[in-house]
C-alpha cells in the first residue's frame, strides 16, 4: 500500500509516496514539463552520475499503478532509492550546512549551463547518504520558458534580458547597472 509521507506537503506540485521498500515522488500533469526538461538538458543523467542528485528512475503507469492513482491529477512517477538514515537540518553541524549549501550552488551553477533554474536552494531538500549531500527534489528544477509560457515574468540576477542572449555592452561593462557616470 502506498502511502503519503507526512513529511512532503508543502509543494502541491509534487510529493513523496512511500511504498513497501520503495519511495516514490509523483508531479501533478501541469509540473511534467519542467521535469522533463531536466531530463532532455541531459542534466538529471549528469548530476545523479556525479552523486549530486538522487537516483530517479521515471515510472510508467504500468510499472507502478498505485501510485499514479494514490492522489489525483498525477502526471509523472519517479522512483528515488531508500535513504538510510534521514538527518533534519536542525541537527546539523555547521560543516553538513556547508556542504549543503556548497552542492546547492554546484547545482544551480550546472543548472544556470543548461538554462534551466532552481525553485529555491533550501537545505530541506538536502539529503546525506553517508558523507554525501544529494539533492532529493527533482521538482527543485524549473525551466525559465515554462514559467514565461504560463504568464510569469522571469528576471534573473547575471541574465540579462531575462536570460535571452549575451549582454549587452553597458551591461558586460558595469554589471548591468544603469547610473550615470559622474
């Protein structure tokens, strides 16, 4: 029987299921795209391949039936590998935030590469498999263009443009900034 993880509520785009000897993380059909632009940037190959990222298998309906009916408007079932110990934040020392926040920024430092973003950076979704920080939110990633097509504006610090083309000469000279000079 699969159940909920009482843990995982806070993103109604996704969630974590727990199976018998199996952890599931389900998106809702309008979150697929962004996953799936993870996976086409190869990016998703890279970063499990490097320990940066959790291993995620994507599931057919046919692989894992109750999952997909578990909760409703269910798009897409990965499947992550069952951490042995899970370790909070809050218990921490300050060498485990370091690390955490060091593999977040290579994370997003690989992700920017592939034009793709994070949601955020929070060490919650930051997990240890011995001395090893995975990032276990694969919903983490978001793709500019997806957020642009559903009617959102996208500026990023570093992207001019909103990340469309090189900069311009006023920016590549003075970061951007607009002042006059004096």
């Amino acid at each position: 029987m699969v159940q909920a993880d009482p843990g995982s509520f806070r993103d109604p785009a996704s969630g974590v299921l727990l199976g018998p000897n199996r952890v599931y993380r389900f998106f809702t059909s309008g979150h697929v795209a962004d996953f799936e632009a993870l996976v086409e940037a190869g990016l998703l190959d890279s970063l499990v391949t490097n320990g940066a990222v959790i291993e995620t298998k994507p599931l057919g309906i046919e692989e894992a039936p109750e999952p997909y009916h578990a909760v409703p408007d269910v798009g897409l079932v990965v499947e992550h590998p069952r951490i042995p110990f899970i370790s909070y934040v809050y218990e921490w020392p300050f060498e485990m935030l370091k690390a955490a926040a060091i593999r977040s920024l290579e994370i997003l430092q690989l992700a920017l590469e592939k034009d793709l973003i994070l949601k955020d950076a929070t060490p919650y979704n930051i997990q240890f498999m011995g001395s090893n920080p995975l990032l276990i939110d694969g919903r983490n990633f978001l793709d500019p263009e997806n957020l642009r097509a559903a009617g959102f504006a996208y500026e990023g610090i570093g992207r001019p443009n909103g990340g469309d083309g090189p900069p311009s000469d006023a920016e590549e000279g003075d970061g951007g900034a607009s002042s006059p000079q004096r």
